[in-house]
C-alpha cells in the first residue's frame, strides 16, 4: 500500500464510505471487533496489518485496487460539480457534451474518462446522489431503489437498444430491495456500472470476464443430487456461455420411464465468482428475476462434487433451491440411461425456447443471413419462410450502439411476448433493437 493508498483507505473508513458505520463495516468484512479501524486511522497499525485491511476491503466489495484508489479523486470531484451544476447536468454528462464547468473540473473529467469509463460512471453516480440530495448511508430512506430507478428511467430512451443495461438496473432494484441494501460503497457501484453499462456497452464482457470464472467440466454437463433416488429426481444441465463463467441451466423434474416434458423443466441462470468460492443462481422471467440465491460451495475436482450452502443474507426471500452436494452424472447413473433415451434435440429445442422466453422473446421463422454494415445504418438481410428474403434498416443515429457490433455477430430476430413487435436481438452483447420493414 502507497502512502497515497493508505490515505484514501484511511478517508473512506473515517468518513464512514464503505459502510454507514465501523460496527457494519466490520460486519461486512466478517471481522471481529473494530478498534482495527480506529487504530488504522491514528496510524497505530503496522504496514502488514495495513495492507491486509486493503486486501480485506478489495475483497468485501469486490473492488480492484485501481478502484479503491479513485474513491477520494471521484468523491471530491462530484463535490466540485454538484456546486457548479444541477441535476439538468446529468445527462450532458453521460453523453460527454460541453456543460458549463470550470476548467479544471472539465480537465479531470476528461483524464477520469480516459482511465476508465467505469471510474467516471463511479462519479457520475455519486454526483446524481449528491446533487438530488440523498443520503444513503440513511437505510430509513428509499434512496438506494429511488436512485437507480431514476437514472435507469433517465438512460433507458436514450439508450433504448441496451437491453441488458436495463436488466442490470432491473436486477439491481430488486437485489436492493431483498437485501435492504444502503451506504455510499454500495451505490456507487450498483448506480456507476448501470451508467457504465448504457454507454459502453461491451464493457459488460469485461465485466463478466473479471467477475466469474469458467469451471472445470466440459461446456455441458449434467448435474444431479448427489443422494438423488433411482425413480425419480432433479436433473441439472448446465451450457457454458461462450468461455465464461456464466452458465445457462435447464432444471428437469425426471421420472424414470417417463419422456421429457416441457412443463418439467425451469430456465436459469448460474455465475460461479471468481473472487469468492461461491455460485449466484437466478430465474429469470422477462424484466424479473423470480427467484435468486447465492450459495457458497467447495469443488471436488477429483469425483467432480459439489458441496453447496446457501447464504441467506444475500439471497432473495425465495430463492433457488438446491441440494447441499451435487454430483455429475457418471456413465453408470440410471439417470445418465434416462438422458441417453431422451431425444437429444428436443432437450436443445426446450432450452432453446426456455432461454428466450427468459429474456421476454419468442422465436420466429426469420433467420438473419446476411448483415451490411455502412456509416449510418445497418441492414439485415433476412430469409422468411414463404417470403423469400426481407430487408430491415437500423438507422445508426437512432441506434448508435450498434455501431460496436461486427458484421460477424450473433443475431437472431424475435418477437416480443409483451408487445408483439419483431426485434433484432445480439446475445453476445445484449443489444436488442425494435426492427421495421
């Protein structure tokens, strides 16, 4: 830790950053007792003792050193601007238009922005908190959903193809609102990814790509309780996203001599943390999540076991249930008998149509065979069963985040469940566009 470091650590503790108090902040960190952060403030602590406290709080909210060491720069530069401007000014400088801010303001918004748009979304969240005048270190106050709600009502227009963005935001009000989250760390991060997310959105891989980590069975796999019945259990298959650490899963309630029905099977979702030895399970339902559950487990690699608690303190009030040990499927399994009798596409078909209804779709018999990108729009050429081909335009100024997609892109088009519209959906990057003829 830098002497610099130590004095930002050292400011955000005292100011009560992380959490509203040292009794709560030593509660999120698991630690006993919090002298430590009176000590560390007076300079009675030792340098290894010190850096183990960066280490702890880098832990505990899942920030990168680089992140921890803005936090006082953002704080006093969205004090700076919260003099000079009113809330008016908040989406200028989402968009990064001109706004009347001194000079020196300006010069280190810009050098924020260069460093890292995650680290300016940090600021402008901070800067909408404070010019809107809440306090949410105050967990009397509906602050924390207002706020998010707010902004994501603000970016969401602008920004109408980012449909992952809202579904962060989305997933952040309701994660807020189970756990009763509050405090100024928490905020900042939810509100400043959120921004992050609507303007760049690609820096959602990389999130995703720092967060969660790939584990180590093959890009499917079959999951069962490790004491599950030979007449009837739970089948889990899990598909790996990509290369990452998100797995899209379809839960079977099997019954042996029984086929595979549609009914019996649930759609979620699984990120494994990379940070932390534990697993966020969500259900996804359109615009909500039903059910969420964050467990902790331990892999045994060798018998490919898992042993799994749930958290009840970060999970929502009816979350996923799982077994405490599951195991995958061995070629010996009755169960792994009753896959192989399954037909292997209808399971794909099922998923398939699970994971779209999941995201508020349905499929359609339009397959996109051709994309032309050009300066200011893009077109999708796109085969119709008994139509021939069919043209759809994406004007650019309309849509300008598609402009970060490549001719080379995953796109499907779909129909909304709630409006019945045609849409242009890339799932690699959460890009949805309404589309015309």
């Amino acid at each position: 830790m830098t002497d610099y470091q130590k004095q930002v650590l050292q400011w955000a503790i005292k100011e009560h950053f992380f959490a509203p108090s040292d009794t709560k902040l030593a509660k999120e960190m698991n630690i006993t007792g919090k002298m430590l952060f009176s000590r560390f403030i007076n300079n009675a602590t030792r340098p290894e003792t010190e850096d183990k406290l960066w280490e702890q709080i880098a832990h505990t909210y899942n920030m990168s050193d680089i992140e921890i060491t803005y936090l006082l720069e953002i704080w006093q530069l969205s004090d700076l601007m919260a003099k000079q401007l009113n809330v008016d000014a908040f989406l200028p400088l989402v968009q990064r238009k001109r706004i009347p801010l001194s000079a020196d303001v300006n010069t280190r918004l810009r050098a924020l922005y260069k460093e890292d748009p995650l680290i300016y979304g940090y600021a402008l969240a901070l800067f909408y908190t404070k010019v809107r005048g809440y306090n949410p270190n105050d967990k009397k106050e509906k602050s924390f959903v207002e706020i998010i709600q707010q902004v994501d009502a603000l970016l969401q227009p602008i920004y109408p193809d980012q449909l992952a963005a809202h579904k962060v935001a989305l997933d952040s009000i309701q994660t807020a609102q189970d756990l009763k989250l509050y405090g100024w760390c928490n905020l900042m991060l939810q509100l400043g990814r959120i921004i992050c997310y609507y303007t760049h959105p690609l820096y959602l891989d990389n999130r995703i790509e720092i967060d969660f980590k790939p584990m180590p069975w093959e890009s499917r796999s079959y999951w069962i309780d490790a004491h599950a019945n030979e007449t009837e259990t739970t089948i889990w298959v899990l598909e790996q996203i990509e290369e990452s650490g998100i797995y899209e899963v379809l839960q079977i309630h099997a019954k042996q001599g029984e086929p595979l029905k549609k009914g019996d099977c649930t759609y979620q979702r699984w990120g494994f943390f990379r940070e932390y030895d534990s697993i966020r399970c969500g259900e996804p339902n359109g615009k909500k999540m039903l059910h969420s559950a964050f467990y902790d487990y331990g892999l045994d690699t060798e018998n490919m076991r898992l042993e799994i608690e749930l958290r009840k303190d970060l999970s929502s009030k009816s979350p996923i249930s799982l077994p405490s040990q599951m195991v995958d499927i061995h070629s010996h399994s009755v169960w792994c008998q009753w896959l192989q009798e399954q037909d292997e596409d209808e399971i794909y078909n099922i998923f398939y149509r699970k994971a779209i209804y999941a995201i508020g779709f349905e499929d359609t018999d339009q397959e996109v065979v051709d994309v032309i990108m050009s300066r200011n729009s893009c077109v999708l050429m796109v085969k119709q069963e008994g139509k021939g081909l069919v043209q759809y335009t994406i004007e650019l100024d309309k849509y300008p985040s598609v402009k970060q997609i490549s001719v080379w892109d995953n796109v499907d088009i779909f129909r909304g469940i709630a409006d019945g519209r045609l849409y242009a959906y890339w799932s690699d990057s959460g890009l949805c566009v309404e589309i015309e003829r």
